[in-house]
C-alpha cells in the first residue's frame, strides 16, 4: 500500500458556507470525502489535520488591512463591499474569516507535508479559490489558498514553482500575485474570456519572460479538444521549466453538467487530466506534488466522483471508471440532498485525442486556440511554436 499520499481534512472545511442559495455548496466536498470513504480511496493514503492559517501566514499575500476587513465581516455578519464581500458572489456571513482560513491552513499544510518530505503527494479538496486577489474577495474566493501555498515554497526557498490550473474559470488571482516573479510558472487551461468571468486570461496576457501561459478555448470544447490543448501546452513547458514542485487547481466546472460554463468535458476526459498532471509531476518536479480542489457547481454527479478519482490518483491507486458509486453512498446522497446519485465513477466515455504532431488546422478554432498560445510564450522559452 502506498503511504506517500496525504489528504488534508477536517469536518470544519464545510463550513466556508455562503447560504443555502449560492452554488459553491459545501455539501460536495461532503460528498466527495464520502465517496472516497466508501470506495475505500482513504484507506490508501494519509490522512492528516489541519489549522487555520494565522494572519502572518495570510500576510504572505494579502493586506492586513483586508484580513482586518475580513475579520470585522466575520463577527458582524454585516457586508464590506469595499473589499468583496456582500456580493451576490460573495456574501457577507459570520464566520467567513475563520472558515476562510481553515481553508488556506488546509493547503499550507499540504504545502509543508510535501516540502518537508512528509508525503510525495498531497491534496486540499477544498481548497483552490484562486479568484481571491491581495486586498479583495472575488468569484466566490475570500483568501487565495494556492497563491498562498506557492508564496510559503518560495519562502522556504524554492527556486522554481509551476502552478498548473484546469478549472474551467481563469486563474487570475494567482496570475495575478505572481505575474512578474519568473520563479512562478502559471498555466491556466479556461474557457475564453470572451464567454466567462472573469474576462482575463488572454494569451497576451504572459508576465515575466512568458511565466504567465493562459490557453483560452472556446466554448463547447469537449474532452478530445480541451484534451488535444492541453498535450499541446503543458508538458512542453514543464518540462523546460523543470519545476521543483508542482501545484494544481482541480475545478471540475468543465464538465458538461456544470449550470455556470460552456465546456462539454465528461468525468472520463477530467479523470484523463489528473493522471497526466500526476505523470508530469514525476517527469518534471521529481514528484512532488499539491493538488487542491477548486470549482465545480453540479454537486451530485460531476464533483464527488471527479475529486474522489483525483484523490485515487494522487494514491497511485487510480479507480476503475466502471467501479459502481456503491449503495451506502448513493443512499447518503438521496438523504441528504434528494437528489437521484451517479451509479458508477464513469460517463461511458473513452477520451481520446489527436496531438499536435500531425499539424494544426487553422479552421478549428480550439487549435488558433492553442497556437496562439504556443505564439505568446514558446519563444519567450526557447521553444518553437510551430508542431
């Protein structure tokens, strides 16, 4: 059994809450550890605890006198639209800054567990709110988890960190923190900018010597596409940048189900995406890797069993997609939310791809997508754009 993964939990995460209405619902993450429970994906790797961050550690990346905000929010429950919160995005409620930072301690402590040789491979699940900015709440994030992971490597003295972020939204606060450090590569794969919040992560958009990759595809990009980009982009750029840890964003809001975007991925074609993240992580950061969660708004059939094989994956112990979901499972899920479950961990789908090697067609736009990606950056890296 391999021991050389760690999940970081505590029941306390589920309480990042902003009311019975708002789709980023705690209840999936709930869903997904119980998952994972019940197809025995936790007895394959180390589960460990964790604390809040403390304000010197959210000091790392945002202002004191937002965290000061955040804190007064907190004990009021009253709105602060001056930094973010009283939004429809992001509503004002008591107790933001404590469940806030539980969840940024959560990914501190996967940062560390990994950095200190304490496990090869660890995973936030709810964790990845990558919208948050230094001094404002944004896009249903308050404090900025990953940014703040890679903020505590480079002050351990990490030379290289690649951020790698597959959710179907830009990552923009983390691009943004990091936009003119080159010892940051950030990639984001997201629908274009022009059909979705946040409306940046252009390819132009390329930060200090191309350390900043933005791949903006159109909408309706399914597995074989999105797929077909991501082979096109990402491991060529890690492995030139040779990263000494590797740190991932997990929101599975690409899936066709998901009510907030436009991309059409299935289970299998994310599933497909981890393994390969998990494969680079090998070849590139000689396997140190942190994973966290991130979006992801259909909360019954696309987030449990897409997190649950991330955390399969991590383990070395990927689960079969044919694997049923399991009966105690799928009783839970009709208890608590009254919704009817998935009965097994695949959409039937088997996601194959064509890689670029063959040529680019300059009619598809999903590849004038990925070229003008390779344009922007390659060269700023020694690498040819042209297959």
């Amino acid at each position: 059994m391999s021991r050389s993964a760690r999940v970081i939990w505590d029941d306390a995460l589920t309480s990042y809450n902003f009311g019975p209405s708002h789709p980023l619902a705690p209840v999936r993450v709930e869903l997904t550890m119980a998952l994972a429970r019940e197809l025995g994906v936790l007895d394959k790797v180390e589960m460990s605890g964790c604390g809040p961050a403390s304000d010197d550690e959210l000091a790392m990346l945002h202002d004191r006198g937002y965290i000061e905000a955040v804190k007064r929010v907190s004990v009021s429950g009253r709105p602060d639209l001056a930094v973010g919160l009283g939004t429809t995005d992001n509503p004002a409620f008591a107790g933001v800054h404590e469940a806030s930072a539980l969840i940024a301690g959560a990914s501190l402590a996967a940062a560390r567990s990994v950095w200190e040789g304490a496990a090869e491979h660890a995973v936030n699940v709810a964790g990845g709110l990558h919208h948050a900015m230094p001094a404002a709440a944004s896009g249903f994030c308050v404090y900025n988890d990953p940014a703040l992971a890679i903020a505590w490597l480079l002050r351990q003295g990490v030379g290289r960190v690649a951020y790698v972020d597959v959710d179907v939204h830009h990552g923009d606060g983390v691009q943004a923190v990091f936009y003119d450090d080159p010892r940051v590569l950030t990639i984001s794969l997201h629908e274009s900018p022009r059909t979705l919040f946040p409306g940046t992560g252009f390819p132009e958009e390329t930060g200090a010597a191309g350390t900043a990759v933005n791949v903006a595809l159109p909408a309706g990009t399914g597995d074989s596409g999105w797929l077909r980009a991501f082979h096109a982009v990402v491991p060529l750029l890690l492995h030139e940048f040779r990263p000494e840890i590797l740190v991932t964003q997990h929101g599975c809001d690409s899936h066709a189900l998901d009510p907030l975007a436009n991309l059409m991925l299935s289970v299998d074609g994310q599933r497909a995406a981890y393994a390969a993240l998990h494969r680079l992580a090998h070849e590139t950061a000689g396997g140190r890797w942190i994973a966290t969660g991130g979006g992801g708004y259909e909360l019954v059939q696309v987030v449990p069993r897409v997190w649950t094989h991330l955390i399969a994956e991590l383990s070395g112990h990927p689960v079969d997609p044919a694997t049923p979901t399991g009966e105690g499972w799928r009783q839970f899920v009709r208890e608590r939310t009254g919704e009817t479950p998935p009965l097994t961990m695949t959409d039937g789908r088997n996601p194959e791809f064509r890689d670029l090697s063959g040529g680019y067609d300059p009619a598809d736009p999903i590849d004038r997508a990925v070229m003008a990606t390779r344009n922007a950056v390659f060269p700023l890296h020694g690498l040819d754009p042209m297959p």
